[in-house]
C-alpha cells in the first residue's frame, strides 16, 4: 500500500497523523506528522494495509490532507535555488518579519517559481509576489493558479495555504517576494522550487494570404510516355 499526499497541512505543534504499517493501529509505526512534512511526499507500507490516526486539539485548525492511494509519486523538481522561510524546511519563521528577496534567471530565460510548501498565518501574514526585479505595484502578482491576494487587518498579499502546490512564470528575467508577518502566530512558512527555464513562445500565425494575388491557371499538359535506360 501506498499513500502520496498532494495535500498536507495541520498546526505543527499540535495536530498529528500518524501511520502504521498494517490493519489497525497495533501495526508498527511508519511516523507522525504535522504541520507540512508530508505535503509531496509518497508514504510506502510493507503490507496491503496502511492505518491512519489523526489527533487535534481544541484550538486551531488547518486545511488538513489528501492523498493519491496505491499512486507513484512524480519525480522530485530539479531546482536551482531552493527558497525557504527563516526557520528552515523543519521549523517555523519568525515574527515581525519583513523580507524581501529577488532572483534573477540568465539572459534569455525566465524564473519558474513552484510553491511546494505553503502555509503562513491567515489574514494576519502575507506573501507579495512581483513579475519584475523591484517591490512595484505595477508588477504585483495578484493571482497565481487558483490563489488571489486578499487584504485584511491593514496588509494584503498571498496568505494561508493558498498557494501551495501552485506555480508562476514570470514574464521576465526576474521575480520578487516580499514577506510580512506579524507579532504573534507562526506557522512552518514556504519552500519555492526556483527553475530558470526557456520561454515556450507559440509559433507565429501563418501569413494571411493577400486577397489581390492571382493564382496562375492549371494547365494540363499532355506528354509522350518515356522509358529511361541505364
């Protein structure tokens, strides 16, 4: 049995999964989970079962999971740079935070930026994302797949889970994040698999013929059979 989860996000501190190898959960354990550590990630059992158990306390929620059942996980992105927040791929960022940051692809190619974590405070931090080099309203990035920037409590941008599992492609040779969180929650932050690819350009339209031209007459032509000799 085989569990790959496209989805997975719980409060890191106190909402777990866990996953045993069997029937029930006297099986042995495979780990427990939070926050986003399963989120792309293909869980393999030894037998034909896999057992689920899910604990939450009393306060805050999240999103939660999905998973593909008995499914074969994509090959992992090639990156050339990794972003993570502050705390790193295992632990929160920080508050108070204001970070900007700017990546810039080669001459001739464009920055694709995947979302392969996503999980900040909702309403309270945001993600901005610029289509250019500079934090400018006139390249804000107001929707990215199924994601659109809210503005609430005095901010705007990106901000939940919004935008994990979604991609953009920058129009340009650059892109820019600008990250604000606030003086209190935190949660596991974001991981942005950045590729520097060529643009895919669509072939030109052929030429629309001109209405003036002439086409010459077909003519047939009559011709003695030949034969050809060596």
């Amino acid at each position: 049995m085989t569990l790959y989860f496209t989805e997975f996000a719980t409060e890191s501190c106190c909402d777990e999964l866990s996953i045993y190898d069997g029937s029930d959960a006297t099986a042995p354990l495979i780990g427990t989970y939070s926050g986003s550590e399963l989120f792309q990630v293909q869980v393999d059992g030894t037998t034909d079962s896999l057992t689920l158990v899910f604990n939450s306390d009393g306060s805050v929620t999240d999103t939660g999971w999905a998973a593909e059942v008995c499914g074969t996980a994509p090959p992992p992105l090639v990156c050339d740079v990794d972003y993570v927040d502050s705390g790193g791929t295992t632990g929160d960022y920080g508050v108070n935070e204001d970070v900007t940051q700017s990546y810039t692809a080669p001459f001739g190619q464009v920055v694709l930026a995947t979302f392969q974590v996503f999980n900040i405070e909702s309403n309270w931090d945001y993600m901005r994302v610029y289509d250019g080099p500079i934090e400018d309203v006139a390249t804000e990035v107001t929707t990215i797949g199924g994601a659109s920037t809210v503005t609430a409590n005095g901010n705007s941008g990106f901000t939940g889970t919004s935008l994990q599992g979604e991609a953009f492609q920058t129009s340009g040779q650059d892109i820019t994040f600008v990250f604000e969180s606030d003086g209190s929650v935190t949660r596991p932050g974001w991981e942005i698999c950045i590729q520097y690819v060529t643009p895919f350009t669509a072939p030109a339209a052929s030429a629309t013929k001109d209405p003036s031209a002439i086409d010459l007459p077909f003519m047939e032509v009559e011709v003695e059979p030949t034969t050809l000799k060596k």
